[in-house]
C-alpha cells in the first residue's frame, strides 16, 4: 500500500514535469520561428531597397555616365522632385517626393542645369557662339559696319544706344567714339570680352550684358538710338520698338537669302534665320518712318539694311494736319 501510493505521487510528479517540459519546448519552437521570420523578412526589406538603390544608381549612370552619377544624384535629391517614383519597392520615397513637390518652389532652367548637368538650349547656343569667337582675329574685324560708318549723321550728338547682339563690339565702339553712351548685350561673354578689349585699345567705355535678349528685361522708351546688325529674331522686332523713346532712331542690317548663293561665303559666322527675303526688311518695322532704305543687287553681297525713325501718333497727326494745310495753300496760291 505505502509503495503504490509512493508510486502514484512519483507518476504525478513525472506528468507535471511533462507538462512544464511540454510548454518551454513549444515557447521555444515558437520564438526560434517569429524570429527567423523576423530576420527573413529584414533581409528581403534590405535587399529590396538595396535592389531599388542600385536600379536607381545604374540608371543615374546610363543617363550621366559613371563620373557624372554621384554629382547627379546629389542634385536631384536639392532640387524640388515633379513627380513621384512609382516603384512599389520604395512607397516612402513617393510620399518624400510629393512633399518635396509641394514645399519646394519650381527651380529656373539655370539652375537645373546647374545642379544636374544637362545643358539648356540657350547654353548650347552659348557654347557655340563661344568657339567662334575664340580666335586670334576678330571674325568681323575691327572697323564699323559701313553702312553705320556712311550714315552715323542721322543719329543724335548724344543719347543712350543699345547694341543688339552685339558680337565683338566693333560698332558701339564707334559709336562710342562719336560720343554716345553705348549698352551691348550679347549670349557670348567671349565676344563681350573682346569687345571690351576692342574698346580699351580705342581709348572709349563701352557697357556689356551678357544675356540672351529673349529673357533680359527692358523698360519701355529706355534707347535714342537701337543698332542692329546681322541677328534677326523676329519675337523682338515688337520689343525693339518699345524700347525705342519718341523720335528716336533704329538701324538695322543683314544679309539677304541671295547671300547663300554666294561661293566663298562662310555661313558658320551666321544662324539660319539671319537672312531676309528680298524686302521683306520694309515690311518688319510698321508704323515706323522711313529715313532710308538700301538693297543693291550690283554689288557683291546682298544687304538690306535701314534706318527709321520712331514718330508718336500725335506727331504723326500734327504731320499730317502741315502738310494738308501746306497743300491746301499751295491750291490758294
């Protein structure tokens, strides 16, 4: 009897310790299994981002090349994102860019180039026009249009000039030396230069902005005189004409399409749209006095070139009432 009942308190006790051994083994298996997943899971989250990274560092670099990569990167993360990546694989970085989006202020085309590398259109132009320039020899030489040179008269004894496309500044030189007060703009800062240099050698002050006349501000009535020689562009045309005051003076020259025809003529000095029809130059100026007008075909190149002069409204109607009345007594005579 004494012996069962020791026995059944040591089966009692077996079964418990079963029981405790039962549940710290399943406690175990359960851990041991949430953490493995746990570490799966922060492998496969690592190797996705490490994945998405380098999808996006191989695809800075086919766009910018290997040495522009990191350069590009690092100005793409300053600059304000348009719109969001879509990669599943990075939900945050959509979020991050909407709000970049949205507290960032869109950046100028200059400074996107500046921080990314891609040039813009007008810096290729730039680039262009800079090779040009960069020569020992003036491409135009250093003496004025001779146009200009025939025909300064017409212009005042003082006043404010602005040089349209000024190149290497042989005509505001001149006209610096006639006594004007001459403003050059150019896109080339190397023509500029020489032009500076031009006006040093010649012992006269020149001013030179460097800017692309598209986006360089102006006010109105702001010029006496507005030379133009050898750039069309033909959105300015307007422009040129508020930036004129009353009374005053506009010359303007280029070649004519049947310059192209011409053997030995170097177009590479030139863009396309600098040449004109053959007097299309009369049509371009409306409202505008003509104080002469040339387009010799017996020479050996085909110029057009002009100089106007810019009447108000009233003037033209006090014109026009003079010469009624000079009319209408000359009949009573």
């Amino acid at each position: 009897m004494f012996k069962y009942k020791i026995s059944s308190i040591s089966r009692k006790k077996n079964v418990f310790y079963l029981v405790i051994l039962t549940f710290v083994t399943i406690s175990i298996i359960s851990y041991h299994s949430f953490y493995t997943n746990y570490a799966n899971a922060s492998i496969i989250a690592s190797t996705n981002s490490s994945s998405f990274h380098s999808n996006k560092n191989n695809s800075y670099e086919s766009i910018f090349g290997q040495g522009g990569a990191a350069s590009s990167r690092n100005a793409i993360n300053k600059i304000a994102i348009s719109a969001p990546y879509t990669e599943a694989a990075d939900s945050n970085v959509s979020v991050t860019a909407n709000s970049l989006a949205q507290s960032k202020k869109p950046i100028s085309a200059v400074r996107f180039s500046e921080l990314t590398g891609i040039k813009s259109k007008e810096e290729l132009v730039q680039e262009s026009w800079n090779k040009k320039y960069n020569k020992n020899a003036y491409i135009f030489g250093k003496e004025p249009a001779e146009f200009l040179k025939e025909n300064y008269q017409y212009l005042p004894a003082s006043g404010k000039v602005l040089d349209v496309g000024m190149g290497e500044g042989r005509n505001s030189v001149f006209l610096a030396q006639k006594g004007l007060d001459v403003v050059g703009i150019d896109i080339s800062p190397v023509a500029l230069a020489r032009a500076k240099k031009l006006a040093n050698e010649r012992g006269v002050k020149i001013k030179t902005v460097v800017a692309s006349l598209r986006d360089y501000s102006i006010k109105e009535a702001e010029f006496d005189v507005i030379i133009c020689f050898y750039y069309v562009d033909r959105e300015l045309i307007k422009k040129m004409i508020k930036w004129l005051r009353p009374n005053g003076i506009l010359i303007f020259e280029t070649f004519t399409i049947n310059q192209l025809k011409q053997k030995n003529f170097n177009l590479s000095n030139y863009n396309s749209d600098d040449f004109l029809n053959p007097q299309e130059l009369l049509q371009l100026f409306p409202n505008m006095t003509i104080l002469k007008y040339e387009e010799p075909l017996h020479k050996k190149e085909y110029r057009t070139s002009i100089i106007l002069k810019k009447i108000t409204k009233h003037i033209e109607l006090l014109n026009k009432i003079s010469i009624d009345r000079l009319y209408n007594e000359s009949k009573n005579l």
